[in-house]
C-alpha cells in the first residue's frame, strides 16, 4: 500500500494523477502546507527536504521495509516501475521519457514556481525577475510546442513525462497563460485534461481544498521562510 502525503499543488498533483492512472491501492495524507503542516517533524522523517510531495511504499516489491520517498520524479519514476506503467521498458524508450521528466524537474518546474511567485505571490514587485522568468517560461513553451508537433504525447506513448508536466501547464493555465499561441501544447493540454484519470485526480483534489497555499496567512509558512524552526 502506498500512502500519499499531498497537498492540491502543481507537485502535489503528479502523483495523485499517478495513482490514479496506475490503480495501485493508496491512502492520502494531507499535509496543509498553507499551515505549515509540512515544517513538523514527523514530515522531515519522510521527506528530508520538507516540501511535498513525498511517499511511503508500505510493501515495496522487494520485500524491503517501508521505504519513505520524496522528490516528485523520482516518485513517478517509482511508481511507473512499482506498477510497470507509463515507462517503457527498452532503453532508448527510457531515455526518451526520463529526458523529459528530467527537463520538467530541473527546468519547466523550478521556472514556473518562480514565474508565479514573482508575478502572483511576492509581496513586492521585482520587474527584473518579473522580466527574466516570464522570458524563460515562454521559451520553455516554446520548446513543448516544438517537441509536441505530429505527436500525441511528449515521449511516445502517454507516460510519466506528461504526467510530470500536466499539473503546472494547468496551473499557469488557470492562472492566465494563454495557450492558444502554442497550438501542439494546447491540443496536448486538451487532450491529457480528457484522460478520466486526470479529472478524477483533479476532482480529488477539488474536495479537499479550493482556496490558494498563499495568503497572507499563510506566507510565514511557505518559500522556505519558516523550514529552519
Ligand atoms: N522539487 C520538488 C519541489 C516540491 C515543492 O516545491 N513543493 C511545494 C508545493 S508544490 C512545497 O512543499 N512548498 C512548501 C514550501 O516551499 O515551504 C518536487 O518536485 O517534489
């Protein structure tokens, strides 16, 4: 049994879709970072960097001990091997899909949560920053649209890698990036929000929290501010 430490964020969400792609038996444990929930110790033991999302595989295949995981791709690359779904078995076919999960986790991901922090969530405007990751973010864009032109999915076959981009073009989606211009990532971002598990995992997510992870309230807890106490 898997259980899921989540909260209803970009990260929080490649996962939860994971799961249910993938049906493996699962619980939830929300971790409400807006409180700060993710800062307790008891979290820190399963996920060392104190972010979520993080999972604890109660019965891994190999008949090891609980064994705690965090890092959104290495969650989903564990997940596809656990369940021996959406990655390839060949090497080449591999390759092609973990480049990509690789280039959300290292790029798309770190662009965009800096993209909205300094266009949405910072408490004061910074024009420079504001400028540099709004640059980024449309090359990266641009690269997606490149990638996803005469294909249906970004590696081949439906996989981890548009599982792992999804969350955060659906994010920045919601929260006024036009797509329209990007034509193959718009047909794409129609197409995954189709999949019956996308919208299940995205209703999930709706019952449990509507409200943004930043408020005023909130802040103290959150971008690291409060992650030494
Ligand atoms: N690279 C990490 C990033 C995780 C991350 O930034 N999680 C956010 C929510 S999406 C979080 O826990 N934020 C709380 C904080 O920064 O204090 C991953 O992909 O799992």
């Amino acid at each position: 049994m898997i259980e899921l430490f989540f909260w209803t964020t970009p990260n929080g969400m490649k996962p939860l879709i994971m799961l249910e792609e993938t049906g493996l038996d699962h619980t939830i444990q929300l971790v409400n970072i807006s409180r700060g929930e993710h800062l307790s110790q008891s979290f820190r033991r399963i996920s060392a960097n104190q972010k979520i999302p993080a999972i604890v595989d109660h019965a891994p295949l190999d008949g090891n001990t609980a064994i705690p995981i965090f890092e959104s791709g290495a969650i989903l690359q564990y997940l596809a091997e656990r369940s021996g779904s959406l990655l390839p078995q060949t090497p080449s076919g591999r390759a092609q899909v973990l480049q990509w999960l690789y280039w959300q986790m290292a790029g798309l991901g770190p662009t965009l949560g800096q993209f909205m922090h300094f266009s949405v969530y910072a408490s004061e405007p910074v024009p420079y920053a504001q400028g540099r990751f709004s640059q980024e973010k449309e090359r990266l864009f641009g690269v997606l649209n490149g990638q996803l032109a005469g294909r249906d999915f970004i590696a081949g076959d439906y996989s981890i890698a548009d599982v792992a981009v999804y969350p955060w073009i659906r994010r920045l989606e919601r929260e006024g990036s036009h797509l329209e211009g990007h034509c193959n990532l718009n047909r794409w971002y129609q197409t995954v929000s189709d999949r019956p598990a996308v919208k299940r995992a995205y209703a999930r997510a709706d019952d449990i929290n509507t409200t943004p992870s930043i408020t005023t309230a909130s802040r103290r807890f959150l971008i690291g501010s409060a992650a030494a106490a």
